[in-house]
C-alpha cells in the first residue's frame, strides 16, 4: 500500500513540474514583424465537404522589437471592439 502511495506522489510531482514548465515562445518565423492579423470563420458542412462560412471574429496581434506580444485586439464579425489585451514586460522580456 506505501508503494503506491509513494509512486502515485512521485507520479503527481512529475506531472505538475511539467505542467508549470514556463518554456519561451519561439516562433519560427524571418524578419521584423510588426504585426498579424488573422480572420477566424465558422467551418460548416455541405455535400460531404467542409467549407468557409460567416466570418466570427478578426484578431490582430502586435509585437515589439524584441519580438513579444504587446497588444492584442479582438474584433466581431461587424468590425466592432470586442476585447483588447496589453501586455507589459520587465527587463528581462517576461
């Protein structure tokens, strides 16, 4: 019975070290980017085939010179403001 107590606690720390594991965010991409703005639609279904229906929301994300996110904007399908998030960033980019 201690032995899987023991193994079920070694068990939970292994996997909440991994789950608290603050990795950088590298993405893969050339170049000084200043921006990205992706449209978001609804996907449906018609004659077997998935195909692009009404558009759901627009985001925009923008980056500093380091490469960080600094704002991100959601808009509705009518172009409206629907959230926007600002981050900030100490000395050491985190």
């Amino acid at each position: 019975m201690k032995k899987i107590f023991l193994f079920l606690f070694i068990y939970t720390i292994l996997v909440c070290t991994n789950c608290t594991n603050n990795k950088e965010f590298k993405p893969d991409y050339q170049g000084n980017i200043v921006s990205i703005t992706a449209s978001i639609y609804e996907a449906v279904e018609k004659f077997g085939e998935v195909q692009v229906d009404d558009l759901e929301k627009v985001v925009k994300i923008e980056f500093n010179e380091n490469h960080n996110i600094v704002k991100e904007t959601t808009y509705d399908e009518d172009g409206d403001l629907d959230a926007l998030v600002k981050y900030h960033y100490n000395d050491n980019n985190s």
